[in-house]
C-alpha cells in the first residue's frame, strides 16, 4: 500500500461570516408615533423640541448657537454637516458656555474628521461639551419632506450607544409634548444683567475687533435671544452698546438716555413674549425713540402696533430666502430663522410694509410713517448674500443722527 507522503488534503475554507447590521444607537420619535432610526452624535440621553429643517450649507456651529432656535430640533438639509469642524470664535449666542438653546440636531452623513485650518475640535466633542443630542444616519430629504407637508412635528431625540430604547414611552411623551404656540422661551436665553459691547465684526488677519465705547451714538440692545454677530454690526456702525434683559422696564431703558433702541431676535411664540414685552416697546414707540428690530424684534413691534402674528407650517429656516425691499425694488439674499410671521393685514395704516418674501408672499419687513421705528423679519447680519442688507445698520444710524444733529460732527458717515 502506497503511503500518502507529503501530500495533505486543500482545508475547506470557512464560511463567510454572516452580515452584521449596524444597530441602531439614535432614534427620532415624532409626535405621531413615527420613528426614524440612526446613529447617536453629542450628547447621550433624550431631548425633545419642535423639529423644523435649515437649508444652509454653511454655518452649522453658528446655527446650532443660535438662541432663537431654543426649544427645537435643527435638521440640516445639506448632509455634510461638521466636516469643517468647530471653533471658539463662530458662535453666537451671548454666553459661551453651554446655553439652553437648540435641543437637538439631525443629519444625513456620518461627520467626518474636520478639515479647516480654523477647526480647534470635531463636531461630535462640540456637541457633547454643550449638552446637545444629535443623530445621524437619517434620511434627512424625506423628513424635510414630510415637514413641507404636514408642518414642524414635536419629537424625541434619545442617543444610547447600546442601542437600548422603550420605543413606546419614547412615542408617549413625544405625543405628549406641548405645540409652540403659547410658549415664551426667552426667560432661558436672554442675559441675566446689562453689559456692555464694542466688539466689531471679525477679520481673516486679526480677528475680531474692539472698538473704544463713549465715542458715538448710544443704543440700548433689548435681548430676547440676542446673536453675536448684530451687536458686532451694531459697535461696527460705530455705536456704543449697551445689552439689557428682556424684562427691562420703558423707564429703566429711558433713564439710560438712548439715542435708538434694538430689539433682538428670539425665540418661541411672539404672543407670549409680547405679554411682558409688548408695553415696554409701545412706551417706547410712544417716546419717538428711533428703534430697530430684528427677527424677534420685529414680530413684537408688530404686536405693540396692534398687529397679530401667525404660526407657520413649516416657517423659514437658512440662508438662500430672496426677500424684496420695496422701497428700492432692489432682491437681496438674505438668512431667515423663524416660524412665526407678522400678519400685514392686522397692521395700522401707519405701518408700511417695506420687505416681502418672494419664496411665499409673507412680510418681511415694516416702517412706520408716523415715528422713527423700522425692523424686518429677516437677519441683516448672517451675511449671506454676504452683504446684501448690511444697509439696514446703516439706516438705524442715519434715524439716530436725525433725531441728535450734533451727531453728525461727531461721527463719521
């Protein structure tokens, strides 16, 4: 018998190993029970907010610090989200420590490693260090789909990275979260204390500068959620800025002697801010005071006009909305962020609509004839277009100069 010497059967190689799918460390619970699943970024554990999309490309780090976005869900439309990474100096909420603000986020692409010479961290340790709840993995086109057509759904974000969710409480309580309207958010974001700002708007050499406060037009800056990046324009146009809560008395802003008055952007139902606010503004108006409002801003001026606000389906969140200004005729590229609108109809004869909105039709802006007082819906300072309404600063100060003539030798056109 033949021996088998040095010859040795082929192994039968192993069978592949079978498929593992991903599970999922994120959900997104809508209100109507609906759930989209994902992969948790930022912070662990459950927020829970009204969620609306932002059609921005750019800009992620100053949306997500943006105060009036407090009590929502940001979906970004553009998928790569956080691949520039994030910064200490594109922020834009008053405090720079973690703030009550946006609740949630959710975005379609896995964040990759960041790749911008400004980057200082990767987005998800950015969240994580603001206490805020994100998922990716999701299909953000069919949510923003679902939101053109059916309006801003509450929702739960909740990010285990076990993967471990009792899905039906998780439906329960976003059923059970309270609708928009009604609520008053700016109590969380607005300052605690009046302070003052000269910092001005930011340079690719030097950063940010600072202009020396006592040498022009005095404005009083009501915060309801005020961003960075106004009060910047505001020292830049060369004012001395002073920033006041949003409970400020008529009388306490009166005795500062203010040559104009701001009123910010904010978040959350204008009704119900305007409770508090809306005496404080006509007392104003009632004064002649030359005021600005932005955003916010406006929609409570149109309230203290004896206007009325709506809710809107799907509202404006990004930074590509045409909006008209009809006393030029001129179409500027503008940033809108709000699901409120001022009804043009309910405003007094007194009250010209100034800008429009040319995506829908709604009011984007107002003046009126018979006192120094502007605002539009609309953020001037976003920067967009880049500069397409920076001529809105501009305007607040030539309303100022007119009403103080020694102005003019003071402070430089």
């Amino acid at each position: 018998m033949l021996q088998d010497e040095g010859v040795h059967t082929p192994a039968v190689p192993a069978p592949p190993a079978p498929w593992a799918e991903p599970i999922a460390t994120a959900l997104l619970v809508l209100a109507d029970g609906t759930v989209l699943e994902g992969f948790g970024i930022g912070q662990t554990g459950i927020a829970d907010g009204e969620v609306c999309f932002n059609t921005a490309m750019t800009g992620y780090q100053e949306i997500l610090t943006d105060p009036s976005y407090a009590g929502q869900i940001v979906t970004f439309t553009f998928p790569h989200i956080g691949n520039t990474g994030t910064n200490d100096e594109d922020l834009e909420s008053l405090d720079a420590a973690p703030a009550s603000g946006v609740r949630g986020t959710v975005i379609a692409s896995a964040v990759t490693n960041p790749s911008n010479w400004r980057s200082s961290s990767h987005l998800d340790a950015w969240l994580k260090a603001r206490g805020i709840v994100g998922i990716t993995g999701v299909d953000t086109r069919a949510l923003t789909a679902l939101i053109r057509d059916h309006g801003m759904p509450n929702a739960i974000i909740a990010n285990d990275p076990e993967g471990r969710f009792d899905r039906e409480a998780l439906k329960a309580r976003a059923a059970a979260l309270a609708p928009m309207e009604g609520l008053d958010l700016v109590p969380p974001v607005t300052s605690r204390e009046r302070s003052e700002w000269s910092q001005t708007i930011w340079d690719v050499k030097a950063g940010y500068g600072d202009r020396k406060p006592g040498t022009g037009l005095k404005v009083v800056a009501i915060d309801y959620g005020v961003k960075r990046n106004i009060l910047r324009l505001l020292a830049e146009a060369g004012c001395d800025v002073t920033v006041v809560p949003a409970t400020t008395t008529a009388a306490e802003i009166m005795a500062m002697k203010p040559d104009g008055v701001f009123l910010s952007n904010g978040p959350g139902d204008p009704a119900a801010t305007g409770e508090y606010a809306v005496p404080v503004i006509r007392a104003l108006l009632e004064e002649k005071v030359p005021t600005f409002g932005i955003c916010l801003g406006h929609q409570l001026m149109g309230l203290a006009l004896g206007g009325r606000t709506v809710k809107m389906a799907q509202g404006h969140h990004g930074a590509n909305h045409p909006v008209k200004d009809k006393t030029t005729g001129k179409v500027e590229i503008v940033s809108m962020n709000h699901g409120f609108a001022v009804d043009p109809a309910s405003l007094p004869e007194t009250a010209l609509e100034t800008h429009v909105s040319l995506f829908d039709g709604s009011n984007c802006g107002l003046t009126l004839t018979d006192r120094p007082a502007f605002s539009v819906q609309h953020h001037p300072e976003a920067s967009p277009g880049p500069r397409d309404s920076h001529y809105l600063f501009e305007r607040f100060v030539a309303l100022m100069k007119a009403g103080k003539p020694e102005t003019l030798v003071t402070i430089a056109d």
